[in-house]
C-alpha cells in the first residue's frame, strides 16, 4: 500500500497511508491538533496542507507524494 510523507510544523516528519484521518496521523506523530465540536463546524482543528486550509477533524490524508502541514492562524480569533 502507498504511503505518503508528511512534514509537521514541528520540522519532523512521518510516513502515512491515503485515507486515514488526519487527527490520527497526527497522534501517531506525536503532534497536537487542538480540536473542539468533533464536527467540522467550529474551525479549531484547521491546518494548513500545502497552502489549502482543511479542517482535520473531518478530512483525510489525500493521495499525494508529499504533504506540507503549517498551523493555519486566523487573523479574527
């Protein structure tokens, strides 16, 4: 099976397969997202992977080669 690897904000990085959810690619990792409803709706969880801003609670890693993951900051919180 692919796998993909990721580079976390923290300067490591870890290998992962497509499809699996991003909160638990980032525990495997040893990396907190912070997260709130669980939902998608109330925005904590978001990251920002290769320049697109997703929310890690409800997306997945996509089928790419390499993924770059930046906390995503909002200017209004």
């Amino acid at each position: 099976m692919k796998t993909i690897k990721i580079n976390w904000p923290n300067k490591t990085s870890s290998n992962c397969h497509p499809g699996v959810d991003w909160l638990k690619a980032a525990y495997d990792a040893d990396i907190d997202i912070p997260t709130g409803c669980l939902g998608g709706s109330c925005g904590a969880c978001e990251i920002e992977v290769n320049g697109e801003v997703v929310r890690a609670c409800i997306a997945t890693i996509p089928d790419s080669k390499e993924l770059t993951v930046k906390f995503f900051s909002d200017p209004y919180w």
